[in-house]
C-alpha cells in the first residue's frame, strides 16, 4: 500500500488558441465591415442620344411632372389614380391595344408616379410602353 499523498495537478488553461481564434474574428469583422457603405448611394439619371420626335398616330404620351402630376397628350388629368389615368389613357390611345405609350417623366418626378402611370397603361391594355429621355448634349446645357 502506497500511502503517499497524492500530489493533484494544477490545471492549466492553454490561451494560445483562444487568442488565434479571436484575431480571426477580429480580422473577418474588420474586413466585412469596411466596405458596407450603402447609405452613400448616388444616383444620376440616364439620358441618351435620341432622334427628334415625329408626330406618330400610335402613340400616347402620358407626362409626369416634378410633383406626381399627369398629363396625357397635353391634356393634364385632375385624378391622379391609376384607375383614373387608365380610363384617360383608353380613351387617348388611337389605335387600341397597337398604340404606344410613351413615358415622359420629369427627373425628379417620384418613382410610385411613374409605376403607376405603367400600371394604368397595363389595365388600359396598353402593352408597348417606352419611355422618353433627352439627349446628353440637351442635359448638359441646363
């Protein structure tokens, strides 16, 4: 029999891989964090290079102006719901479901105004829909 005191070991905590481990959390969250800068999103417009308008019997144009109000051909509408716009757009298009609708939208008109006036064109049966834009050269002189 062995009466000797048993000597208990001191336990011992090995920091190395805790410290390994916590630099590449460290590094993953420095590097994925750098580069989400999505709050500074700058749009600008696009504009392109177009030929002058010809008087077309097909189309309709419906403009939008910088405040969501409508007007198609020059004749502005005082309703600016979609069922309102659609009735007027029916009514406009010369050649029924062949017409084309063309969307002329000021720049700063707001995006919903825009859906809406496709919307309408959609419910109208107006499926040919484009929109209209200003030359570069036009853009650049303002």
């Amino acid at each position: 029999m062995n009466f000797r005191p048993r000597r208990t070991e001191e336990p011992e905590i090995n920091l190395i891989p805790f410290i390994d481990v916590l630099l590449v959390v460290l590094i993953f969250l420095m590097l994925s964090t750098t580069y989400s800068k999505f709050t500074e999103l700058q749009l600008t417009l696009p504009t392109a290079d177009t030929e002058k308008m010809r008087d077309r019997p097909k189309e309709v144009v419906i403009s939008i102006a910088a405040d969501g109000r409508y007007a198609i051909d020059k004749n502005a509408l005082e309703d600016r719901s979609v069922d309102a716009i659609a009735s007027a757009l029916a009514g406009a298009a010369p050649a029924g479901g062949d017409s084309i609708v063309i969307i002329s939208a000021d720049a700063a008109a707001p995006h919903q105004s825009v859906v809406s006036a496709m919307e309408a064109a959609r419910r109208a049966g107006l499926t040919q829909i484009t929109f209209a834009t200003q030359s570069a050269a036009a853009a650049g002189k303002k």
